[in-house]
C-alpha cells in the first residue's frame, strides 16, 4: 500500500480529513527549509506538498513566487532540493512528499533522470502544474515506471472527457483547484461538490482542495463538499516568511479536518 492509500485510509478511519501543507524548498535557505519542513510534521501535516524553485512558476501567485525567487538567490538548485527531499524522508519514514514542478525543469534534465532522483530521494508523487492532462499520458507513465504517484489537476470547468482521462491516468490524490487563477490571490474559492461527485463517479483518487485555503473555515467548507483533504500554501509560505510560528499555523488548519470540527 502506498503512503498516500495508507494515510487517507487512517485518516477516513479516524473520521478525520487530510491537511497537506506546501512549502518551496531553498527557501530562504536550505538550512531554515529543512527546518520549516520539521515544523510542517511538528504542527500535524499529514501529507508534504514541496516546491522546486523555478523562475517562471505560472501557477502560483506572488507569494509562491516570492518564495521562489528568494531560493533562487540564494542559489538552491535542483540537486539542492533532492537532498533536502532526502533528509525530510529520513526523518519522517511515513509521511507522503509529494513534489509540485514544471514542465520546463524536468525536460531540462530528461523525464528518467529527474523522476528517479526525485524517487530515489523520496518522494511519492510528481506534479507537473504546467503539464495540460492531454499530453500526461507518457508522462505518467514513466513517473509510475520510476516509482512515483501522477497527480493531476481537476478543476469544475474541466470537460467531462477531460476528468475521465485524470481519473485513469492519476495517482496518490486528485489536485482540485477552488478557482481560477493562481495561488495565493484574494478570489473567493468555490468548494464544487460536484466536480468531487463526478471524481468520486469515475473512481479518481481521493480529491484534495487546493487554491485558497487559508484559514479554518475554508479547510471545512471543502471537506463539507466532499473532499478528502485540502492542501495550504500560500498561508504558509507567508507565515514561514514572515517569521511566523509555523507549526501552530498547521496546528490550527489541521484541527478544522477533524469530524468534531465541521458543521453538522
């Protein structure tokens, strides 16, 4: 069973949804990443979703790109992330990493080599924000090849053909974005109970909100739509950023997943 199946399975067990907090590795430096990724477990993550510093992140909004740039001056590189990936995996044997990319930096190093390393450092799963579902198919396939989960982006708007090809080709947890856009903006997001409906139809893996959540309110408005869990990042990128007590900031979000916490 995969750390991923593991974990919603404990957690569904629990009555509990899953938090999966995101944060850009590099970033200030390597030294305070390694730190802030010890916080994320220390707070309750129950799943790690981490960036690798990219200078033309389009999906994410100013505060992720923030984040990035400042990695990049302070010069963390690819392999950089790969053994702070291994570290975090050291330390915590069950926790799923999950990496969040673009296209451009895997290419740059050729699809086998950049998913075995990332495999070979740990991680459980590869997301390619830029990769449309059209063309994931030999992408994911190489991913599962080298020991990795393809996650997949599914938002309302998404063409039921569309959903259909993300439930079959996807692994370890289905990314469902809240709104249009990127990270991190102030647009109210929008939980589709709907779109978890159809996924749920078509046997995707379990659906996971992202965009948007911020505060515990939007942690239970997404698990009352249906999902299995919500990841946070923005939030916490300015938190870290900020000097901000990261994991009571995890604390708090991850106490809204809990049944006792969500409306009746």
């Amino acid at each position: 069973m995969s750390r991923y199946a593991a974990m919603f399975e404990r957690l569904a067990a629990r009555g509990e949804g899953a938090f999966g907090a995101f944060v850009m590795l590099g970033d200030p430096d390597l030294v305070t990443s390694a730190r802030i990724l010890r916080e994320l477990v220390a707070g309750g993550a129950d799943m790690i979703e981490v960036g690798i510093p990219f200078s033309d992140p389009v999906a994410d909004g100013p505060v992720i790109q923030a984040a990035a740039q400042r990695a990049l001056r302070s010069g963390v590189r690819v392999d950089d992330c790969f053994r702070l990936l291994a570290g975090c995996r050291a330390d915590h044997p069950e926790v799923p990493v999950g990496i969040l990319t673009y296209a451009n930096l895997v290419v740059a190093r050729g699809r086998t080599d950049f998913f075995a390393r990332a495999a070979a450092a740990g991680a459980d799963s590869l997301l390619v924000a830029d990769l449309p579902a059209l063309e994931a198919e030999p992408w994911a396939r190489e991913m599962r090849q080298a020991g990795l989960e393809p996650v997949l982006i599914a938002a309302a708007n998404t063409p039921a053909a569309t959903l259909d090809r993300i439930a079959r080709l996807g692994g370890g947890y289905t990314y469902c974005v809240t709104r249009a856009g990127t990270t991190g903006t102030h647009a109210q997001a929008q939980f589709d109970a709907g779109l978890i409906g159809t996924l749920r139809a078509l046997s995707a893996p379990p659906p996971v909100f992202g965009f948007g959540i911020a505060q515990p309110d939007h942690v239970r408005a997404a698990l009352t739509a249906g999902a299995d869990g919500v990841i946070s990042g923005s939030a916490i990128v300015a938190c870290a950023a900020r000097g901000g007590d990261v994991a009571a900031l995890v604390h708090q979000l991850k106490s809204a997943t809990r049944n006792d916490s969500l409306p009746e």
